[in-house]
C-alpha cells in the first residue's frame, strides 16, 4: 500500500473513531490534530534504514522530534508518561 492510500485509509478511520497515535496511544478525533510519524525520522532515516509511517497527534510527534519511536517511547518510561503502540509492540 503507498502512502496517499495510507493516509486515505487514515481519514476513514478517523471518522469512525477508530484512529490512535502511535505516540501517545490516545484517540485522534480531528483531521487537524492527525500528523504523520516516521520511524525511523526523516533526520535520521540514512542512519537508521527504511521508513515507515503511522498516525500520531501532532502536539506528540512535536514532542517526539527526531528521536527514534524506541528512544521516545524510553524517554516517556522514564517520565511516567503514557506509551503508544505500533502493531501491537
């Protein structure tokens, strides 16, 4: 599946509420508020291989900079923040 058609598939399920950030594990429940992670981030991605991309709020993929998931999702551990999910992981 390409990316438009991700991002297609994205916006229905947004409107049936069935949309979670990656980051955050929360449910995004306006169009504005969907962005899209890539992991690994674009900074990185030469460093770090090839690209994949989720769904996220944007106020989360702000926070996440250009961490990778797993340094983001160890950084919010160590906060006692709340962790998002990626298929499962």
């Amino acid at each position: 599946m390409g990316r438009k058609e991700q991002k297609r598939n994205w916006l229905v399920q947004l409107k049936k509420r069935e949309l979670f950030c990656v980051l955050c594990g929360e449910l995004i429940l306006k169009a504005n508020d969907l962005s899209v992670e890539h992991e690994p981030p674009r900074s990185r991605e030469k460093e770090l291989g090839k690209s994949f991309i989720y769904p996220a709020h944007k106020k989360c993929n702000h926070e996440k900079g250009a961490l990778a998931l797993d340094e983001y999702k160890e950084w919010k551990r160590l906060n006692d923040l709340r962790v998002g999910k990626i298929n499962g992981r």
